[in-house]
C-alpha cells in the first residue's frame, strides 16, 4: 500500500528566502503528484499537478519536481513571503488506489 | 465560480443522534469524496463516488453513510454519531477519479459529545 511522507514536519525561515519542502512515497508506480496548501482551519488548495509523464511544474513563484524512480517530488518556493505560511500536502494517486495524503510540513514564513 | 459547498461548517452534538453533512459541487464532476483530517494521523479517505448512484468505501468508512443521487450533492451520514467521529470533515470532488486536480470544500468541524 501506497505511503506517502513529508520531510521537514515544520519550518520556519525569514521573509525572502528560497525553500524546498520534501515529498516521498513508497510506490512508484504513480499515475500523478499534486501539491495543496492549507491555511489553518480551511480546506485544502491545489497548486500544482505533476502528472507521471511530466518531470516539473511551475506556477508563478511555486516550481514543483517529480523523480518518479526514486520516489521523491520536491516543491520549491522563490523568495518566500509571510503569506507564505500554510501547511502544504503532497498527495500521490496511484491506478487502482485512491489518493493517499502525506502529513504536510508546516511552514511560517517570518516578517 | 468553482466550488465546493459544505454545510454545517460547525456542528457540536450528542452520541446517537443522526446527522448529515451535505456536500454540494457546481463543476459537473463525477468523482466525490469524503476525508476526515486529524492531529497526527493527517487525511484518511471516508468514502468516495465515482458517479451517480456508485459509491465505495475509503480506509476509514465504519459510522457513516453516504448516496449519490445527483451529481452534484453527496452527502455524509452519521447514523449514530460517537466521540470518536469527532474531527474535521472535508468534502473534494474532481473530474474523474483518476487524479486530476482536486476541488476541496471548506471543511465542516464537528464535534460529538
């Protein structure tokens, strides 16, 4: 069964800064990646959508990667800003699965 | 605009008494799902509904109930709630169920006492 992890649980950096926040799953036989961001108490927002094909995604200030042999996919934030700060989910969905959520790494972006 | 429409968004009630949480979705999707996110176990899947009248159970489906009997609702029934379904509930729907970008509602706290 598919298994997904999140590397750090939580951050903390200054206002400007470039990030990665590491995903990793068990099963590499993964149809897509998507990463979301929640804000404390609200639902969940996609941001970018890696299909299995696909080695990167960029949005904006946002690039995500996806090594699908090892399994591992990375997002990146450019010169962060303190609305920056969420909790931010990685989720694999694999053929015959369903979605399977990571636990998220919590971020704070200081002023 | 697209949306996910969850009520009630708060809810404290009393084990054994039945309720619903209702999921609405104006995009025309055909897949809907219910997780339920807790401290440290993160979103675990409740139920999900590929189409109208198809519905299969997640990892975690024991206490509710869900129907589709239109495409756009799929509502969450807690026959006989108890302290343990205390959580945060959340409602997603997508196009299909083979992983495009996922729609989720607000979230619906609900407690069970």
């Amino acid at each position: 069964k598919q298994e997904v992890t999140q590397i750090p649980a939580a951050l903390s950096v200054p206002e400007g800064e470039n990030l990665v926040l590491n995903c990793s799953f068990t099963d590499s036989a993964i149809y897509n990646l998507q990463w979301f961001r929640q804000d404390p108490g609200k639902g969940l927002t996609s941001l970018l959508l890696i299909q299995s094909s696909q080695r990167e995604q960029t949005s904006g200030r946002l690039n995500a990667s996806l090594d699908k042999s090892s399994g591992r996919s990375t997002l990146y934030i450019a010169a962060s800003q303190p609305g920056d700060s969420a909790t931010y989910l990685c989720a694999v969905f694999n053929y015959g699965q369903n979605f399977v959520f990571g636990p998220g790494t919590r971020l704070s972006v200081l002023p | 605009e697209a949306q996910v429409t969850q009520n009630p968004r708060y809810l404290i009630t009393v084990t054994g008494k039945k309720l619903t949480v209702t999921c609405s979705q104006n995009m025309n999707h055909e897949y809907m799902s219910w997780y339920r996110q807790d401290p440290g176990l993160g979103l675990r899947q409740i139920y999900y509904s590929m189409n109208v009248e198809v519905t299969d159970k997640g990892d975690v489906p024991e206490g509710y109930k869900v129907s589709r009997k239109e495409k756009r609702n799929f509502p969450l029934i807690l026959e006989s709630p108890s302290p343990n379904q205390t959580s945060l509930y959340f409602c997603a729907s997508s196009l299909s169920r083979t992983g495009n970008t996922i729609y989720f509602g607000e979230g619906s706290w609900l407690t069970v006492v």
